[in-house]
C-alpha cells in the first residue's frame, strides 16, 4: 500500500476488534497506534499476544491516530464514533452504524462537518463471491438470502435483524439500488430477549422482490445469495466465497432447445483468495489517504440501518407480534438507496 503511514488505532478488542488490530498491526503504509478496550485484563492481554500498546484511556489513544476502527458493543457505537469524530479522526464504524436512526444520522452529520471519512463495517461487500459476482450482476428482479448460524452469546445484545440479517439488508440496496416500497416481515424471540430468527420480504419500487431470512439458532451455518435476474441466476456461497452464474447464451430463442440446459452457460466465478476484513480495512486507509471513495458510506450504513428497523417494524406488526418483545422504539420511514 502506497503513501505516507496513516497513523491507526482500534477501540474495543472483543472477537472481532481483535481480528482488526491483528491485521492492522501488520499492515503496510499502517503505523499502528495501539488499542483501548474498557477492560483493561482484556486490553493488556491483546497488547501482549499482539505486540502492541494498550492505551489506558481512549484519549490517550485518540492523542496519537489519523484513523480509528471501532467494534465496541453496538449500543455503545453512537457515543463513541462521536467523541472520535469530535476530535476530527476518521472512523471505520463496525455494523450495524449505530442501536438507534437519530444516533446514526448523528454520526453521519458529525462526519460531515468535521470533513472526516466515515466507513461502516458490512464486510459482506468484500466477500470473495460478491466481488466475482459483480461483473455479472445486472438489474436483479428476484433475490434469496438466507443467513443462518449457530447460536453464540457474541451480538445477543441486539435483534438478530440488527446483529446478522442487516450484513443482507445492505447488500439487497446495493444490488437493486432503488426505493423499498413494502417490507413484510415475521420473527421469533427463542434464546434471547430479543428476535432470534427472522424472515423479511421486500418490495422495491423497480418491482424487485428481496426474500431475507437470518438466525442465530440454527444447527448449521449457512449463508448464501440466489440472484435472478434477466439474464440469468446467479448463485452464491457466502461462507465458502464461491459462486455460480448460469447465463443465457446469445440468441437462444433460436436454438431450437428442448432443455434448459442447451440455452444456458455456466460460468464458475473466481476472483483473487484475500480475507475480506482485511480489504475492508485497507479500503479504509486508502479512503483516509483521499486515494478512493469510501466503499460503505455512513449514508450508506444509515440506510441499511434504516431498513432494519422498517423490517424489525413488520415483525411487531405481524400476527406472531405476542410472542416478541418491542424490538425498537418508533422510528419514521427513511429513505433506502435512490
């Protein structure tokens, strides 16, 4: 990575924190600042397994960074992206942006004014399969996500509508990039306080459809986009990075066919082995540098986020609402993706 060292702390070392200051700590063009975690056993143990320094406070780290990644417990994100963006330091915010739309539009705005790069984590962008995919992906008419896991305390604090289906709620905005016009949804609290398995169906104003299914308490992990769209369908391993596009091929009308398979072609999408945590975090130096557009916006990341509270909406709203608890306060309709 080319250009002058970006000075780069982390905040909040927890499972996925350390894995940022992991690769950070060994990233070129990265001078690496060092973490701050609020428990200091847990932020002394990070320093000493990654060779690196554990700041006692955060502005003792925010004293000596360019940059900040932050993946401190969601309810927490609001609070701390700002008093980061406070001191005109550029923020690569983990998902969801934050708990609550005013605490995300805050950040949003906040980035604004301070002319500071604002990123939001939904690493799913880097997904080995979507980055194949995307050449091939063209005004998708139907999509099926289903994202299932096994059920681990890690992200309990939040639905799992905010905690795993909005990785999927971004994705679907990117690809149709148009207006939602209807959201239907249904869910279960099962293990938690909260939703822990999901299903979403969204109507765009392009007449897209979206069917988005998540769980937290699932035997297995699954985790996998179907895209079909005009040309053809398209068929992702999200978990394994691996896809399938099944095309039409040029004037098939007039192949005289009587199977399926003699008017398609299938293409096995590959693109470069990399992990995708640690391109998102070099597209983040790289945004800070000015050498690129952000990748995920905060914009960006207030509208998935945005979209999860319309479809936790339809879950209290649905005939299985007696048996989930308020999921989030009332929010109005924002705008999706124009």
């Amino acid at each position: 990575m080319s250009g002058r060292p970006i000075r780069v702390g982390v905040v909040g070392t927890g499972a996925l924190g350390f894995h940022h200051a992991r690769l950070l700590s060994r990233m070129p063009g990265v001078g690496f600042a060092g973490i701050y975690d609020k428990n200091p056993t847990r932020a002394a143990e990070v320093a000493q397994q990654l060779g690196t320094v554990a700041h006692p406070t955060l502005a003792a780290l925010l004293d000596r960074v360019d940059a900040v990644t932050v993946a401190v417990p969601t309810p927490a994100h609001a609070a701390v992206g700002r008093s980061v963006l406070e001191r005109d330091i550029a923020v690569l915010m983990e998902k969801p942006l934050a708990d609550t739309l005013v605490g995300a539009e805050d950040l949003v705005r906040g980035a604004a004014e301070h002319g500071v790069v604002l990123q939001v984590g939904h690493v799913e962008r880097f997904n080995r399969a979507v980055r194949a995919a995307a050449q091939y992906l063209e005004e998708p008419r139907f999509l099926q996500i289903d994202r299932l896991a096994p059920f681990q305390p890690r992200g309990t604090d939040v639905a799992v509508i905010l905690d795993l289906m909005i990785h999927d709620l971004d994705l679907v905005l990117e690809l149709v990039r148009a207006p939602v016009t209807d959201v239907r949804a249904t869910g279960v609290a099962i293990l938690t306080p909260h939703v822990d398995i999901a299903n979403a169906r969204l109507e765009f104003a392009n007449g897209a459809i979206a069917n988005v299914t998540a769980s937290r308490v699932s035997r297995e992990r699954t985790r996998k986009l179907r895209v079909f769209q005009p040309t053809g369908y398209c068929s992702l391993d999200l978990a394994q990075g691996s896809g399938d596009f099944f095309r039409l091929k040029p004037g098939w009308q007039g192949l005289g066919a009587t199977k399926l398979e003699e008017i398609v072609e299938h293409v096995r999408l590959e693109a470069p082995e990399a992990e995708p945590l640690q391109l998102e975090l070099e597209s983040f130096v790289r945004a800070v540098r000015g050498e690129e557009e952000v990748v995920v916006s905060g914009a960006a990341g207030a509208q998935a986020l945005a979209l999860a509270f319309r479809v936790a909406a339809a879950v209290q709203a649905s005939p299985l609402a007696p048996l989930v608890p308020p999921l989030v306060p009332p929010v109005p309709h924002a705008a999706t993706r124009p």
